[in-house]
C-alpha cells in the first residue's frame, strides 16, 4: 500500500521554490511588456485651433460641436481679425466649426461652418479667409516636429486678398517661399534660429517684416492685407519647445481633413532650403522619424524598468530561500 504523504528534501523545496519564482518573474515581465504594449495602442487626441484670416469680417464667435451626438465641446469669444486661438485638445471624431458675428442676437446663421475630422496625434488649424462676400475655409495639418538644435521650423499660409500670390526672401536674397497662392500653406523649412529680415513682394505691393526665431521653436508666417491695402507678415509660434507641444510628443504624419485643397489647388512646398543656403530635406525626415518613435521609446524604457524591478525583487526572495534551508549533506 502506497502512502498519500510524501517527503519533501531541501533540494527538492528549493527546485520548487526556483520554479514558482521563475513563472512569477515570466508573468512580472509578461505584465509589464503587455501593459507597455496596451499603452502603445491606445488612441490620443488631437488637436485644432482656429484662424480668423478675413479682413473685412468682424469679430466672430466660435463654436466646435461633435458631429456625433451634437455637444458642444468648445467656444471661442470675440476672435478677431488675424488671431490664431491657442490649440484645443479634442478625441477622435468628426466635428463641426461654426463662426457667428460676435454681436449678433442668439440664433443667427452662421457666416461660415467646416467640418473636421481629428486624429490621434495630429495638430490641425482652420482658417476662415477670404472677403466676407466670398468667405472660405481651408483646413491646414501642422508639423511640429522639433527641429535640430540651433534650428527653427518655419512655414507660410497665404491669407491676403489683395495679393494671388506672394513670395517672401530674407534680406539677404535666400528664399522662403515663391509665387505663394492665396489660401495655401507651404511646407515647413528648417532656419537657423535668431532674427530676420523678410521681404515680401506680391503683385503691386511689397512690404518688410523683422522675426525673430528661438532655437526649438515651429512657427506659421501668416500672409495678411494691411491697413493701406497692402501686405503684412505675422509671424506666430506654433510651438515654442518640445515641452510646449499641445500634450506630449506630437506624431507627425497625414491627420485626414474636410478641406485638403483650396480653389482646386493643393498646399504647396518651400525648397527644402535653410536660410544659409544648406538643404534641409534629411534633417526635416530626420526628426520627423525621431517623433514618431520617441512615445514608443519612452515606454521600452519604462517597461524595462519595471523588468529590472521585478528581478531585483525576485533575487532578494531567492536569497531568504536560501538562508532559510538547512544543509544538505
């Protein structure tokens, strides 16, 4: 008759306190890798801001309401001509931009709507520009990718109406942008960071613009009409440093819109050129690869510190076993 008791040695309660150990260290990492992974999947925001780039149009209220149930999720007071709202931080979903004149009694049509679709980690602005007789929309995606060190990223978005075109070239004669249409934005060009001196020549008028760029910062040229009837260049900051991104690292690549194209015609492209004359087009794919990678990064390294954690906790137990069992002769 076989008894059900059975005797346990000290090597053999070793064996199987190495074997507990080592599942509960493959289920620590499993964990940790898996929460990484989770984390990596999970959907952000993105993000808009509004442009009101309509000379003769009053102040306007803004209003962003989800395409999907009807909420309103952000409004925007007396935002007048030339002024870029700060960005607002939304879900993914297909929303709807509508601008009411700032005086105007409750119910009122809006002079303009647009809708837009938001991605995850995608930065969107939407302009209104145009006279108010023939008021546009053009949805514009932003890059804010970080330039290298001692560099700023620099694009132009032609708004004024007394210009078709414009081309814009440092005082020096290295070009920014050239033959610029209205309603299209440039692609982004890395600069040397400090200030500037531009020029900007359209048809029949011309005028000279001073900026002056922080090293790290992403920034927008807003062409706009002036006072006389003439042109003027605001320069505004989308991004300042990387921590002055709207949340975290910013994800470049194609956030899909309602407006890609305006009047038929696609956003144009700088020359890839730097205003010392030097290419910029591998630093640009360069650091646009370095965003896109740095949220996955970050969290390797989290997990594995965790790893590391789970193992140094791992050992002390091991060692506990050890003091803990008698000799084995």
């Amino acid at each position: 008759m076989h008894s059900l008791l059975t005797t346990t040695t000290p090597a053999r309660r070793l064996a199987s306190s190495a074997t507990v150990l080592a599942a509960v260290l493959s289920l620590g990492v499993l964990g940790v890798v898996g929460a990484s992974g989770a984390q990596a999947d999970e959907p952000g925001d993105g993000w808009v801001r509004v442009a009101h780039l309509s000379p003769d149009t009053k102040s306007v209220d803004v209003k962003l309401t989800a395409l999907s149930g009807g909420a309103v999720v952000s409004e925007l007071d007396d935002v007048a001509y030339g002024a870029v709202s700060p960005y607002i931080d939304l879900p993914h979903g297909i929303y709807v931009i509508s601008m009411v004149p700032s005086d105007a009694p409750t119910g009122t049509a809006p002079v303009i709507q647009q809708s837009v679709e938001v991605k995850p980690g995608q930065p969107l602005t939407v302009a209104a520009y145009g006279k108010n007789a023939d008021l546009d929309t053009a949805v514009f995606p932003d890059d804010l990718t970080p330039p290298a060190a001692g560099q700023a990223r620099v694009r132009v978005i032609q708004a004024s109406t007394t210009a078709k075109s414009v081309d814009i070239e440092t005082t020096t004669g290295t070009a920014i942008t050239t033959d610029a249409q209205q309603g299209t934005a440039t692609g982004y060009s890395s600069v040397a960071a400090g200030p500037w001196t531009l020029d900007v020549t359209a048809d029949t008028t011309s005028s000279t613009a001073q900026i002056d760029l922080a090293s790290g910062a992403v920034a927008t040229l807003f062409v706009l009409d002036n006072a006389s009837g003439g042109v003027t260049l605001t320069s505004v900051i989308d991004s300042a440093s990387v921590g002055d991104l709207p949340s975290g690292g910013i994800q470049t690549g194609g956030g899909a819109t309602a407006t890609q194209h305006v009047n038929g015609s696609a956003a144009t492209g700088v020359d890839g050129h730097s205003l010392d004359g030097a290419s910029t087009s591998n630093t640009t794919r360069d650091t646009a690869t370095d965003a896109a990678t740095a949220r996955p990064r970050s969290l390797e390294a989290v997990g594995t510190a965790a790893v590391l954690a789970v193992l140094g906790a791992a050992v002390l137990v091991l060692k506990r076993v050890l003091r803990r069992a008698p000799e084995v002769s």
